[in-house]
C-alpha cells in the first residue's frame, strides 16, 4: 500500500498518526475526509511543481504560470469577515432597507485579512 515511487502515497508520519487516531477511537469518517484532503494537496502539489518547470504557448503571447497562482485557483481562500460584511452590506442598499454610508466607510478601513 505504501508504494513510494507513487506520487500521492501517505507518508510514513500521516499513516502513523492515523493509525494512531484510529486506536483513540477517530470517527472513521473524519480520517476519511483526512485522507481525502491529504490525496488532494498532494496531487495540488505535484501539479504546482509541473508548472514551475513549463510553460503555456497561446496563439500570439507566452504566458508562463507559476505553481503558487495555480495553488490559489485550486484551493482559494474564503472571503475575509470584512468582505463578508462588505457584501452583506451591498444586498441591504440593493433591498434599500438601511442607508448605509458609515458602516460602509468604517468597513472599508479595516485591513483586508479579517
């Protein structure tokens, strides 16, 4: 099962902490969406290192992508608190159910990664 000529094989580290969640009593269930998630950042990552070393030929532009804006499009991130507000915020004017020009300014100047 261990076969580590394959690119998305458990390392030994993750096998033993799952054996050792199993012997706690983990929920199966949890430890199969581990193991999911551990497959899929794997092949994220083997996909990230494949584009580091090529490039993509269009008709008239050469567009050379990295592995970290591929990482970003496979696995974004969710949209911070303020975002969140910010949107909320929009759908309350577009109801026009409040008037909201102070919330709004007091939003937009917080920093972006709440």
């Amino acid at each position: 099962m261990t076969n580590n000529n394959y690119p998305i094989t458990p390392s030994l580290e993750l096998l033993k902490h799952w054996e050792d969640q199993l012997d706690e009593g983990e929920n199966y269930d949890v430890m199969l969406f581990q193991a999911y998630q551990a497959g899929a950042d794997q092949q994220l990552e083997q996909a990230a290192k494949w584009l580091d070393t090529c490039a993509l030929f269009s008709e008239h532009l050469i567009i050379t992508p990295s592995g970290d804006a591929l990482r970003q499009a496979m696995r974004p991130k969710p949209p911070s608190l303020k975002e969140r507000a910010l949107s909320e915020l929009d759908a309350l004017e577009s109801m026009g159910t409040c008037n909201s020009d102070t919330i709004r300014r007091a939003l937009e100047q917080l920093p972006g990664n709440h």
